[in-house]
C-alpha cells in the first residue's frame, strides 16, 4: 500500500514570522514594531530559526546585518504563504454575522475628528459595533485588514469620499489673540507645530504674511496633534491649526484665529473602504452617514 510521506518538520512559525518581517522590511527594529515586541525577541526568534535550520539566515556585518542567498530567495515565497494565512484568518472572522465595523485612522483624526462623533454614530447604528483603530500609516490590507480608513489624502481613490475642503491658519486662547494685531506681534509668541506639519508654519507665513520675520522653525514641535492642540487651549502659545481639526474650538470660542488669511490644502480627510467580498456589508452605511456629519459641528 502506498504510504503517504508525512509534512517536513517546521521550524517555529513565530521565528518564521520574525524572519520574514526583518528581511521584508529590512530591520529588526521596524520588524518588531511590526509584529508588536521587542527588537530583541525578534533577533533571539531569529536565533532560534537558524538554529532548527543548521545555517545562517542572515549575515552579520560591522554596520548591521544582511540576507543570505539562501534566505533571499525563499523570502517572496514565505511572504505569500504568510499573507495567504492572514487572508483565510480574515475569512473565518468575517463569516461571524456580527463581527465589529473595523476603521483605522490618524491618531489626530481618530482622536479630533472621528471620536467626538462616534457617541451620534452609535446611536444611528445601535446594532453596529464599531472598532476604531490609530495608525500612522494607511493598513496594508493584506495584514491589517480594516472596513474603512480615514487618512489625509490629496486625491480620492474610486469608492473614497473626501470628507470636505481643508485649510490651515494660526489659532490660539481668545486672550492671546487680543495681543495679536500684526506680524511683529506674532513674532513675539512660541509657535506650537506638530511634528509630521512642521513645516505647515512656513507655508502659511509665504502664503499670509511673506514679508514678516518670523522664525518659522522656533517652538515646541509635539509628536501627536492633540498634544499640540492641548499646549494651544493652555494658552502656551499659537499653533497652526488644521480646520478640519480645530474648526469646533473656532466654534465655540475656545480658540480664536488672530489672522482671517486661512491657506488651503490639497491633502484632506478623506474615507477609503476596504476592497473585496469580505468587507463588512454596512461600510458604505457608514462611510455616507460620517460624510453627512463631516458637515455637523462635532461635540467637544
């Protein structure tokens, strides 16, 4: 009788998965925040392949390390297998009837934007879990699979909706816009930036004030927005503001905007839904009722 030959042994598939983050992305460090652990339990999974294998999967140099031939080679072929896990992992969790709406979005955006909306959205989709998401980045929809990403786009992908015009300006408390009244004025203020749109302050003063001396580089630059918007509402200085961002604070008299001269932007919020099937059946619900309250003062 014939007999069927059993499967080759596998290494560890946590090591695998190590090995092929570091070698897609070329960095232990970018591997590990990829996969959510340490850059020393990625080099210590990679130990541990080489390891089961018997040989180097990478070599080590005196500025870092680089593949094999061997390991270069097998690398699409682990990506693909590797992907194709992730998709049919997808596909068990969407055959659940009820399984939550997944959005992924800017933190600024998940934070300024979407969540002082989700109570109302909640309540127009009572039966509708919501998952939300902050990443830097748009998901790779091959290994962070999401119903819709919200992301500052300058132009809309087929299916997108951009969520209305955008425009930056310098705002600040109400009581340090009364000290405000001209470009010298400015000049004596902190400038808040934050640190991906450092150079949103440039921009505006070439396009407003172009014959004013301000140093457009000097302040605090703040890693996420909201911590810039926080510093701006403590009246620690005066922070270009996003009026997608900031227009409910113009509203409601938290904030004031010292210069009328509002620059606008190409790049915008903007509403992308995830491709395929396997998509939640009620994004497109959701994406036009978030386009229709894009033009609602949110609640802060």
């Amino acid at each position: 009788m014939p007999v069927k030959p059993p499967r080759p042994r596998l290494p560890s598939l946590n090591a695998l998965r190590a090995f092929e983050a570091a070698a897609r992305l070329e960095s232990f460090a970018k591997a590990a925040d990829e996969l959510g652990v340490t850059a020393g339990a990625v080099t210590q999974q990679i130990r541990q392949l080489e390891a089961a294998l018997g040989f180097p999967v990478f070599r080590r140099l005196a500025q870092g390390v680089a593949l094999t031939d061997a390991a270069r080679e097998a690398l699409p072929r682990l990506t693909r297998g590797f992907d194709m896990l992730g998709q049919a992992v997808q596909t068990l969790r969407e055959a659940e009837p009820y399984r939550p709406l997944t959005i992924a979005a800017l933190p600024c955006l998940a934070q300024l934007w979407l969540s002082p909306r989700l109570p109302t959205l909640q309540q127009a989709f009572p039966d509708l879990q919501i998952s939300l998401s902050a990443m830097e980045e748009p998901p790779d929809p091959r290994r962070e699979p999401h119903d819709l990403a919200l992301f500052y786009r300058e132009a809309a992908e087929p299916g997108a909706i951009q969520l209305g015009d955008d425009a930056i300006l310098p705002v600040c408390t109400p009581s340090l816009a009364g000290k405000i009244a001209s470009a010298d004025d400015l000049a004596r203020q902190t400038l808040l930036h934050d640190a991906v749109w450092r150079g949103d302050w440039a921009r505006w003063l070439a396009f407003a004030l172009p014959q004013a001396r301000v140093d457009a580089g000097r302040g605090p630059a703040f890693s996420l927005y909201s911590l810039a918007l926080d510093a701006c509402l403590s009246g620690a200085g005066v922070l270009m503001g996003r009026m997608s961002l900031v227009a409910p604070h113009l509203a409601s008299g938290r904030l004031a905007a010292p210069f009328a001269q509002a620059m606008p932007t190409l790049d915008r919020p903007t509403l992308t839904p995830a491709d395929g099937p396997g998509a939640h059946p009620r994004r497109r619900e959701v994406m036009e009722w978030l386009a229709r309250a894009a033009g609602q003062p949110a609640q802060i």
